[in-house]
C-alpha cells in the first residue's frame, strides 16, 4: 500500500493511473477505522481499478471542539487494518495541507443542512462539503463510497457533485451492524460495554417503526418514542424524524412522499449516535 501526505505527490501518482483510462474508487473517512469502512473499501475494491483511502479529522466539521479533541485517532491500527484488505493508496494529509489558508467555499443547499443533522450542528455540513470537494479535486476520483449511516451527508455531497459538476459517482453503501444491531461507527469506541448495550435501542426503535409504518400515524409514531425514551435512563433522544429521502422535510402523513426515511439521534453518555431505517422507497 502507498501512503501519500501531500497533495501534489499523490496527484502525480494518479495521473497517470487515470490518463490510462483506469477506474479510482475513493473512500474517503476520518479514521478510527472499523468492519463498515473496510466493507466501502472492498466494494470500492469491486469495480474499480485503483482504490484510495483517505483518513483526515476534518476540524472544520466540528461545532463542538471537545468532540474533536476526543474524536478517537488510531492512525497505525487503521494503516494495518487498511493493508490487511489490500487497499492501494492511503492518504493522510495534515491540516495544514488542507486548509493552507482559511477556508472561503460557500454552497448552496437548498436547506437540506438546516434540518436533522443540521439544526443539532450548525456549520457541520459546509465544512464536510468543503473537506469532500478538495479531497475529490486531489484524487479525481470515478467513484466515491459512502455508508448510508450518515443518509444526511450523503445526499448532501449527492446534490453538491451535481451542481458543481465534479464528474463523481457518489456509491451509497449498506449499514453494517453489531451483534446488538448498534450501526458501526468510530464513536463507538468511547461508549462503555454497559452504554454499547443500551445503544441497541437506536436500532430496536428504528425496526419498531418500520413495522409499524403505514398503519399507525406519523405523530402517533413519533409519541410512543418519545414515551419509550423517557424511560430510559441511559439513552437521551434528541431527534427522531420521518422525513421524504431527497427533500428531508419532515411528514405529516404516509400519503406525502412514496420515498420516505425514519432518521433518529441520541446520546449515550456522552457519546452522540445516529441512525436511520428506509421505511418505503
């Protein structure tokens, strides 16, 4: 595996791969590397010629600095685990290599990073956007992978490559679970065996509503879960949405989209976790 820091070297290896007509997947991630990264990269690994894993806490993603300062970092357990999959290229910029200056990209969103996630984490969308665009600039990527976990983002960085015209496939990928059905993340590592055990009841909730989508009402739905959540001491819930998949805006009723995603946050401990389950699509 080649392990690239700066920027102009890795371009100068990927020209030519790309000159020849060659295919470069790209996962791009922050680390902390767990069995749902390495399954984008295997799939990346799939249909592509080439694939290159970037690793970078991007700080300007953070509204809340003591979240990123506890972000996990495990740079060289993440360098063997991406090795032991044959993954290609590892890129591992500083931040100075990123953000040489201070940041001044805008974009438009059309309010998609005003809802969910972003109504809890003012500025965390511009700052994947930005982070994900000069990435896409320095791999020219043919595809990128992206897990579904975090759906937000995804269709975030969907709608961005279309309208600034980076000629990438965005390549959404499955959640892969624990045991307990808890969705894999790197936050994963900071929560207790007692709070990893509580968390199953993001998921448990999730496959409740979809069972139960279509016949019980929206708000009938959304009030047992808040019932549910009052209960539990170890689990605060901060947001639970049925939202259409390509606006986000919330619904009222079945009956206003046929695309339609139940998207959940909570806080175990001190440990923010999301997830979602598509309810019809």
């Amino acid at each position: 595996m080649k392990i690239f820091q700066a920027s102009n070297e890795i371009k100068d290896y990927l020209f030519p791969i790309l000159k020849d007509g060659k295919s470069i997947g790209f996962v791009p991630t922050m680390g902390a590397l767990h069995e749902g990264h390495l399954s984008l990269i295997t799939e990346a690994k799939e249909e592509n010629n080439l694939v290159v894993c970037s690793i970078f806490v991007n700080p300007i993603q953070f509204n809340n600095k003591e979240d990123l300062k506890k972000y996990p970092r495990t740079h060289e357990t993440d360098i063997q685990k991406l090795k032991s999959i044959n993954c290609d290229v590892l890129f591992m910029p500083s931040e100075e290599e990123m953000y040489p200056e201070a940041p001044t990209e805008t974009f438009d969103f059309e309010g998609l990073n005003k809802v969910l996630e972003g109504k809890f984490r003012p500025g965390h969308f511009e700052g994947v956007t930005i982070v994900v665009k000069r990435l896409f600039e320095i791999v020219n990527p043919t595809k990128a992978y992206f897990g579904i976990k975090d759906y937000q983002q995804m269709l975030i960085i969907h709608n961005q490559v279309k309208k600034l015209g980076l000629g990438v496939e965005i390549v959404p990928c499955s959640i892969i679970r624990e045991e307990n059905g808890l969705a894999m993340s790197s936050r994963n590592e900071l929560l207790s065996p007692v709070e990893r055990k509580q968390a199953s009841i993001l998921y448990e909730t999730l496959k409740w509503v979809k069972i139960r989508s279509g016949f019980a009402t929206i708000e009938e739905i959304k009030q047992q879960i808040r019932l549910q959540f009052k209960k539990n001491k170890f689990v605060e819930l901060e947001y639970f949405e049925i939202v259409d998949m390509y606006t986000l805006k919330s619904l009222n009723r079945w009956a206003e989209s046929n695309n339609i995603i139940a998207c959940i946050a909570a806080n175990v401990g001190n440990v923010r976790l999301i997830d979602n389950i598509i309810l019809f699509s």
